[in-house]
C-alpha cells in the first residue's frame, strides 16, 4: 500500500512495524497544480497569473502538507527524466513582484480595506478541489493565506469527486481548481495542452489556447527523433512558465510499503513496481497456498 506523509515519518517506525514490512520513497510520476479558469476574466492577464506565482510559497506547502516528502514543480514532466527542462525554474516567493504584477494589471487597493480591486469590483475568487483529499485542501488553505497577504480574497470550496468533476469540471463552472495529473512515459502533451482539447468533458478545461504550444505538441508527437522531441517539449515548458495557466505547485513522493517477507524488489527511478513479476517470498516464510 501507499503510505501518507504523516504515516511514513511518524506512525511506521516502532520495531514491530520495521520488523515486518519496508518502506520505500522516490520522486513520484505525478504532480498537483492549481489551474485558472482561463475564460474568467480576472485570469486572462498572464500578469495576474504569475502574480499569484510569485504570491505562493511552494516551499511552505511541500513542508506543511508533504512534511518535506517532494519537490517544487516547475511544469508537467518529472524532474530528473529526460524531457524534463532544467533551465525552467518555479516563480521564486516575491510578494513585492507580485504586487507590482497586480498593479500593472490594474489591480490595486483604492479604498485602503486591504483588498485589491479593479473597476469597483474586489480581486475575490474560490479555489475548488476534491473531497477526500486532505492534501489538496492543505494547500489550498495555504495558498489561501498567502493571497491575503498581497490583496486577494480566496475562498476554498470542497466538493465530492463525482459532482465536482460533472458540474464544476466538466462544465467549466469554477474560478480555480486544485488537482494533479499522473506523469505518463510518454512525453505527448495533446490531451492536456491542445487548443483542440478544450470542449466540455476534455482535458484541456482550463481553455488554454496557444499556437506556439499546439504546433510544439504537433511536432513532438510526429516524431520518433528525440533531439526534435526534447526541443519540441523544452519549448512548450518555457511557455508554460511564462503563460502560467497552472501553478505547478509540487512532486511528492511515492511512499509504498511492502511486507517484509516479498523478495526481489529493486528501487529503481521507475519506482519498485516495474519489476512486480520478479517479486517472491520465500518457500518458509509463505502463508498462503493456492490450492490446484
């Protein structure tokens, strides 16, 4: 099974449990962004978007909510893989870069209550996410204290996962949303990232169009060069960070465990399951017979 931040560095480490079962940690295929509604117009300025980079500590939220189990994301590859780009960092924390973002986007505090506002209309937007997934709420309470700090109002809205991808999803009925996406080892970015992909029910809900972006994705997926593939994909990150459609918010850790008694199993950067049919228990520490 896979175990929770708090599981792995507080509840499994009596000498019962390290006797009978192992744990395991590497950089997970996965990662957790929050994804603007990119037909509202509070979020159709890029400059609000990486205002609200700057604005968020990923830092903060990988110790509070991962308790140091992961890593900041900087776009939709896993870090240390090769189509990942080194070269694009993650917006730094700078409140005042982001104030000076906000401003020039034309948002700023006329009436001096503490909130921005622009056209006498207050910057105030909920963040929506899924029930049951305690670390997606974390972060949004966190990130919700970290707008407040520059003038914007967050709201955090829990919704159950059935509803909340058929009514809110689906239907483009949100302001901003908390989720991840698992890293497939196929590099294409179509489904997520297509301009062609952004019909109700598709995977590009946020609405994201990009030219460059769509004729990238076009080129890395017709090809079999890799040097075209990883120039194709090191493009599209740079644009992403400038764009800021998501934040990429962090890559947490895979924490499985496994019992003691299974042999065979070698860490790997795929994790501990791409070799799952080379794993054993030996004849005497066997439990369980299948009868023939």
């Amino acid at each position: 099974m896979g175990l929770t931040p708090i599981q792995y560095k507080r509840q499994t480490n009596t000498p019962d449990f390290e006797k009978n079962f192992r744990k395991y940690e590497y950089l997970a295929f996965s990662y957790t962004y929050m994804g603007f509604n990119l037909l509202d117009p509070k979020f159709k300025d890029k400059r609000v978007r990486q205002a609200i980079g700057y604005a968020i500590d990923k830092n903060e939220i990988i110790d509070g909510v991962l308790l140091g189990l992961g890593q900041p994301a900087n776009g939709p590859y896993k870090p240390g893989t090769w189509v990942y780009n080194e070269n694009v960092t993650p917006y730094p924390l700078d409140q005042a870069k982001a104030k000076k973002l906000l401003a020039e986007a034309g948002w700023s505090d006329t009436d001096s209550d503490g909130l921005l506002d622009k056209d006498g209309q207050p910057f105030i937007f909920t963040i929506t996410t899924n029930q049951g997934n305690k670390q997606r709420e974390m972060t949004a309470l966190i990130i919700q204290q970290k707008l407040k700090e520059i003038g914007i109002e967050v709201k955090v809205r829990i919704i159950e996962w059935a509803a909340f991808l058929k009514e809110f999803v689906d239907k483009k009925s949100f302001e901003a949303v908390i989720l991840g996406w698992t890293i497939p080892i196929n590099p294409d970015l179509f489904d997520v990232w297509h301009s062609t992909k952004t019909k109700p029910g598709e995977l590009n809900f946020i609405s994201y169009k990009n030219s460059e972006v769509d004729r990238l994705i076009d080129q890395g997926r017709f090809t079999f060069d890799r040097k075209v593939m990883k120039e194709s994909y090191d493009r599209i990150q740079e644009i992403l960070k400038e764009d800021a459609p998501y934040i990429f918010l962090y890559v947490g850790k895979a924490l499985p465990v496994v019992a003691a008694r299974f042999q065979g199993i070698k860490p790997a950067p795929a994790g501990i399951g791409y070799n799952f049919t080379k794993w054993y228990v030996p004849k005497r520490l066997q439990k369980y017979k299948i009868e023939p």
